[in-house]
C-alpha cells in the first residue's frame, strides 16, 4: 500500500509537470500584450521579465527588421526589449520555480505584484465557498436518495427523479442568474453582488446564500442519482432478502446492511464532486463578484496576464489530480476487502 501510495504521489508530480511545460509552452507562442500602467510601471515589469530570463533588453538602435517593444521613460530615454526563444524561456522558466519559487508577476490584473501573492490571497474565498457548498449537498443528496430509493415507483420517487432531471440538466451560471434576479433584484432579500470587505456578519453570511445554493442544486441531483440507484440495488440484494428471513425489521436491514454498502461507491464520489464545484464555480465567481481563484481565472485569460494564469492553472491541476488519488485510496478506507497496489 505505501509503494502504491509513493507510485501515484510520483505520478501526481509528473503529470503536473507534463501539463504545466505544455500551458506554458503554449502560452509563450501566443503574442504578448504590452503591461498597462505608466512608462515607470511598464519598465519594471520588463526589466523583471529580463531579472527571470524571459526577455533581453537591447542597446541602442534597432536593425532593419528587428522588431521589439520600446519604451520612452518618464526622463525622455528610450528602452528596447526583445523576448528570447520559448525553449530558453522554458529552461528559465523552469530554472525560477524549482530554485526561486518565482512564478513571474501580473501585468495586468494587479501590475508588478507576484502572480502567486494574487492567488494566496484569493484562495481562501474560494475554498470557504466551496467547502460550504459541499457541505450542503451531501446531506440533501442522500436523503432525497434515500427517501426516493425506499420509495421507488411512488409519488415520492417520481417527484424527486423529475427533479434530479431537472436540476442534473441546468448549468449552474443559469441557476446564479435566476437566483440573483429574482431574490437580489425583485424581493431585495439578499445581496445581488459579493460584498467588499468590512460589511458586517449578518450582510456576508446572507451573500453566501445564492452562490452555495446555485452550486449545490446539481451537486444535490448527482448524489441523488447515485444514492437512489446504489441503495436500490442492495435492496434487492440475495443478503438483505436473508437477513429479513432472519428476522430483523425493514428499517435494520435498511440501517445496518443496505446503507453501509451503498457508501462503498458513494463515498469516493464526494471527492470527485468537490473537484467538479470548484472547477463549476469559475463563472460563478465572475457572475457574482467573488475575489476568488474562478473569476480570477477567467480574467487572467480575458486579460493575457499570462502569469497569473500559470499559477491558476498550476493550483487547479494539483488539486484535481490529488483529488483523484484520495478518490482511489478512499475505496480502500471505506471497504476493507480492497487493497490498492496488492498482487494478485
């Protein structure tokens, strides 16, 4: 078990790095947009591209043909800068992280501040919104799973497969739209945009309400199909028809035998669903106002800020493919007969 938990740990690194070389590599051919700001800020984020390798500065006049971004300072005096080949960028690029842990600044979003300072800050919002938005689906998700599988073919059942369709169906950015329109706008009942720092309690717990609930609608119908079909399964089960010929009740067979299996294929489920919320909650964030790492990711790109979104894309990645190791592992935690790594 600890050899296949050092192997997949291995592999996690490797495929980042693989996504990571690639994003960055493709990034680098696409044309760069010049830094806004003032001459001053615009020279401080070159002559830092040229401190991490990215870029060369050029003395004096250029050849025929020679193109290169040219900046008058403040002074009158006139600066070239040229950028180097992607693969020396790379090799730089490369270079900056593993010795310096310097992922370049922003020169857009907020100009000449580290790129991994921005996410540092904004991470927390979007782990909090998502936590909570997890937290909120699972239990809602295995009720209306359990109480539609105990319910199968009845009025229950149907209602709450109508609704699984339903809200499975419907993208999250349309659920925030009608939320925000009709409890933000029409009633006034809550806030129609993230509020800024320094509000009180009662304002940021209320603003929490729409993006949480637009995140959790199709989380809580995904838990709800799952639950729903594994429980029904098990009851129909040869084990669960013998342990009612023993005597035990509907609601303990239900309780001590039906439940405990169904979670085998259900737990690891709420890892992989956590991944998918965070990923949903990039347009969330933007629609809504939130200072995350989703909206912030969609601006990085909008804006070519092309640092920011490196280190976006480098979160994103580690996150998912860990995810995707706890998943595996967790079959193990939650079902004892399977051993990951084991020989045949």
């Amino acid at each position: 078990m600890g050899r296949y938990i050092l192997k997949r740990v291995g592999l996690v690194f490797v495929t980042t790095f693989i996504i990571l070389s690639l994003t960055f590599i493709l990034m680098k051919l696409l044309p760069m947009d010049r830094p806004i700001g003032l001459a001053p800020d615009q020279l401080r984020y070159y002559f830092h591209q040229v401190r991490l390798g990215y870029m060369v500065q050029l003395q004096g006049p250029l050849m025929p043909g020679e193109k290169a971004d040219a900046i008058v300072n403040d002074d009158g005096r006139l600066y070239y800068f040229k950028q180097v080949p992607v693969l020396r960028q790379y090799l730089s690029w490369i270079r900056n992280v593993i010795t310096k842990w310097d992922w370049g600044v922003s020169s857009r979003i907020e100009r000449n501040v580290p790129a991994i300072e921005i996410i540092g800050r904004r991470l927390p919002v979007s782990m909090r919104l998502n936590v909570v938005a997890l937290f909120t689906s699972v239990p809602f998700g295995f009720l209306f799973g359990i109480i539609a599988a105990l319910q199968k073919n009845k009025v229950p059942d149907h209602v709450i497969s109508t609704g699984v369709m339903i809200f499975i169906s419907i993208p999250s950015f349309v659920f925030i739209t009608f939320l925000m329109l009709f409890f933000a706008y029409n009633l006034g009942w809550l806030p129609s945009q993230w509020p800024p720092q320094g509000v009180n309690m009662s304002i940021r717990v209320r603003a929490y309400i729409i993006p949480v609930a637009a995140l959790s609608f199709g989380t809580i119908a995904g838990f709800t199909r799952y639950t729903r079909a594994e429980l029904t399964e098990i009851m129909s089960s040869e084990f669960l028809l013998l342990a009612r010929t023993k005597g035990l009740t509907k609601r303990q067979t239900v309780i001590r035998h039906a439940l405990r299996n169904s979670l085998v294929p259900i737990v690891p489920m709420i890892i992989g669903q956590f991944i998918g919320i965070l990923s949903g909650s990039m347009i969330l964030e933007k629609l809504y106002g939130i200072p995350g790492i989703g909206g912030l990711f969609v601006t990085a790109i909008t804006n070519k800020d092309y640092n920011v979104v490196m280190v976006d894309m480098a979160l994103y990645t580690t996150i998912g493919l860990f995810a995707g190791l706890l998943v595996d592992l967790s079959y193990g935690i939650v079902d004892p007969r399977i051993r990951m790594g084991a020989r045949k």
